[in-house]
C-alpha cells in the first residue's frame, strides 16, 4: 500500500470527546490524554506515518479492559490494543482515532504448570519477562520473533521468528485465550487439554487476528524443555543463492535444526560496522541445535557435509553461551543495523515466505532486482521456513525514493506470490500489507469481512487494519 493511501478515516469528534471525558472519569490517572503519551502510542517501528489515538488506558486487568471496551462501543469510538509498539505494518495506529489500551501493566505470569509444559500469561508480558520467569523450572517458550515483543502483540500477528523451524509459530503454540469481544463480554475460546474436537477453533480465529475481531486478556502458552546442549555456528558462501541450497538440502534431509538464519553479505557489513563483529562479508548462514550432546554433534557434522556439498565454507560452531549470544544479538539487531548505513535514513521492513524449494530463486531474484534498481536494502531470513525480509533504506522525505521503495515492494509480494507464497510469514497485515491480501485469497477476504461484521457490527475493535470493511 502507498503511503498515499494510508489516510485518516471518519471521525466522530463529538463521540470521541465524550468518550475521552468518561474515561478521565472513570479510570482516573490510568487515563492519559496527553500529546506525548499519544504519540508514543502510535510508534509502529516502520515508515508509515503516526495516527495518533486521543487517549491511553493502561489497563491494569481484564476487568479494566472489559469497563474500557464498554466504553467504547456505548461511544461508538475505536479501541486499539498496544503492547510494546514493536509492529512493523501499523497495526497500532489509529486512522480513525479512539482510545489506545496499552497493557504494560498486566504483564503477570497467572499459572504455571510444569507437568503438563504450560502456563497462562496476560498479554503485556514480554517474550524476555516470561524466560526469566520460567528459568529455574527449567521450561522455556521458544518463538523468538526477534524485538523483545509482547505475548499478546506475537499472538495478534502470529508472529515467528528464528526458532520456528523446530518450534513453529505462535499459531502452534497458543492452547486458548480469553478475549474480550465487541459488547464488552469475556469469553475463554479452550481448555489446557493438547488437543480438542469440541466446536469451532476460535482460538486459531483470535490468534493472528490483529485486534479487529476481539482484545485478548491472557493467552495460555505451550512451553519447551530447555535443551540439555545448545550449540551454534555460522558458515559462508560464495553466493546467496548456494546458501539457500544449502538451506533447501539440510531440511529435506531432515537434520533437526532449531534455528538456521539467511544473512546477506550488505548485511553483514553492516552487522560487523553496528555490532562490532569482524565476520567476512558475504552471504552467511548462522545455525543452532538444540538436543543432547550426542544429537547435537552428530547434527553438527551432518550440517557441516552439507554446507561442503553446497560450495560452503567451514562451519564454524560452539557451545559457549556467550559466543552464541553476541551472534544471536547481531542477528536480532540488524534493522538498526540497516539503518546506520546511510545517516538519517528511514528503514521500510517488509517480509515474504515462499516454499521452501523456491527460497533460492526468489532471493536471487529479489537480490538482483535490488541490484538493478541501485537500491540499498539487506537481506535476512527464517530460511528453514522459507520467510525472509528485507530492510529497504531510503530517504522517506524524498518522493521519488519513497516511489522506488514501494515499487519494490510491490514487485517482491508479486514475487512471492507467484511462487505460490505469502505477502507476510509474520510481520501481519495491518495497514501497510492491506493491497496484497486480495491478491493472495482472492474471495476468502470477503468471509473475513463477513466475521468481522458479525463479531464488530460497530466497527471499533483496531479498525482499518487488515482489510477496508467497505
């Protein structure tokens, strides 16, 4: 979608007033409605342009969200759920206005439940609180999405990230929320059991769902044994394309890699420049496996064949936590990388997945079309999933720039979905995507519209994301 396209939508500024004097009223000082704290709620971590809401509860429980929800659709006024502001399609902004809910405050641990590999979280608790919380049971939730994200933003977006190859995604990993829907009721959409035939799979719905169907008030979570032994490494290529080969070959062979992450050689010059790394600059893969000591050095050395057969270099890996750190720290950082290679740059961040035995030909392609264009955008990738992103650097005060990089992006999602892929492995739709979800599904976009309506006949939960009702 072009920036041109993303506008404010109608307001009701009379409801939305009345709406912002009975939230001050009823909530007090967990109610702010200054231009400050307005703005900070409508950061989206991309080049899309701030809409700021006119005002911020920070809920402290459902109950809150409940009364806040209430409030809204007795107003007829937008709700629009904040977590950590981390999205990267503006699914936090609010193109109609409305009152943002940020949930920094409900971010407790409600159950844990080591026999059975699960716990119960409010959706304000980040990725990182939850680890720590769950380390001395020695149980650990896997999806990564990179960001230090909320539970309850990853599970909006059914986000991924670097594990998800072992540890699939958030769609793999939520048992049941509870959600707040449209009037202002809770629901709970399961139960803890692992597995269940019981009526519609509500919990899948919710999940993924960007706000726009329900808020979610806790999430119940599979979690992992943390791996006796975790070893990493990296290895280079002569060509992006070898390295997805390689990519290709070690999955079909079924070497269970835990991670096994594409970076191209723009990237890694700037990775060695922000993280201080001293890594050769060209296409690279950085790998980890998780196992006993005994499966994870066979696992090693049966990756280490394939990475010779692929043209690859030595495949350098260690089990020394630091080491491993520093490089998963360099990986995780390479947005801001991206954007101090060229002094006071905007950075447009956008992702694709194709399957898996079509990775090589779509970076390739992408890669030399980035090339032909003269663009200044790096590569990475989930490569084991076939989802990769490019961070597109440009001047976004520059109109003929911000023409190139959304040219391109336009070009990338045709790419990928002639190759029978997906306009997003992860990063969701909201406003950004919003042109190539019809493309992609065709009519099925018209059943969502039909969900939404009857689940928000008002129109208020996140509108404007994901798909125009009209």
């Amino acid at each position: 979608m072009a920036l041109s396209d993303i506008r404010a939508g109608t307001r009701d500024e009379a409801a939305i007033q009345a709406a912002v004097a009975a939230f001050g009223q009823i909530f007090g000082p967990k109610f702010q409605s200054g231009e400050a704290i307005r703005a900070q709620h409508a950061h989206t971590t991309t080049y899309i342009p701030a809409q700021l809401p006119d005002g911020v509860l920070f809920a402290e429980s459902a109950e809150d969200v409940q009364a806040a929800v209430r409030l809204c659709a007795e107003h007829k006024v937008p709700v629009i759920p904040f977590g950590t502001g981390s999205s990267l399609e503006g699914q936090v902004n609010a193109p109609y206005g409305g009152i943002s809910i940020d949930f920094s405050r409900m971010n407790r641990v409600l159950e844990v439940n080591a026999e059975d590999l699960d716990c119960t979280v409010e959706p304000g608790i980040t990725r990182e609180e939850l680890n720590a919380h769950l380390r001395d049971t020695g149980l650990f939730f896997p999806i990564d999405p990179g960001a230090n994200a909320s539970i309850g933003g990853m599970a909006s977006t059914r986000a991924s990230g670097t594990n998800a190859v072992r540890y699939g995604t958030m769609k793999d990993n939520v048992l049941a929320v509870t959600v707040v829907t449209a009037t202002g009721e809770e629901i709970r959409t399961a139960r803890r059991a692992r597995k269940s035939s019981a009526g519609y799979d509500l919990t899948r719905l919710y999940v993924g769902s960007e706000g726009t169907l329900g808020v979610l008030t806790s999430i119940t979570l599979r979690l992992q044994g943390i791996p006796e032994m975790i070893a990493g490494g990296i290895c280079g290529f002569p060509t992006l394309k070898d390295a997805c080969n390689a990519v290709i070959m070690t999955v079909q062979l079924g070497i269970p890699l835990a991670r096994i992450e594409l970076v191209n050689a723009l990237q890694i010059k700037a990775c060695n420049a922000y993280s201080g790394l001293s890594l050769p600059e060209q296409p690279t893969l950085f790998v980890e496996f998780h196992g006993s000591q005994e499966s994870v050095a066979l696992q090693s050395r049966q990756f280490g064949e394939v990475v010779s057969e692929c043209g690859g270099g030595d495949f350098q890996w260690t089990s020394d936590a630091e080491e491993r750190a520093k490089l998963w720290k360099a990986r995780h950082n390479v947005y801001w990388a991206a954007k101090a290679l060229r002094t006071g740059a905007a950075v447009l961040a956008t992702d694709v997945c194709v399957p898996i035995s079509r990775l090589a030909d779509c970076v390739a392609e992408t890669e030399a079309d980035i090339a032909a264009h003269g663009l200044l955008a790096p590569i990475v990738g989930h490569a084991g999933d076939g989802n990769f992103h490019v961070s597109v650097v440009f001047d976004d005060k520059d109109p003929a720039e911000i023409a190139a990089v959304e040219a391109f992006v336009e070009r990338l999602n045709a790419r990928a979905l002639a190759m029978d892929g997906t306009c997003t492995g992860e990063h969701g739709i909201g406003q950004g995507k919003q042109a190539f979800l019809p493309r992609e599904l065709g009519e099925a976009v018209d059943v969502m519209r039909q969900i939404k309506r009857a689940l928000d006949p008002g129109n208020i939960l996140n509108p404007g994301k994901i798909f125009p009702l009209e």
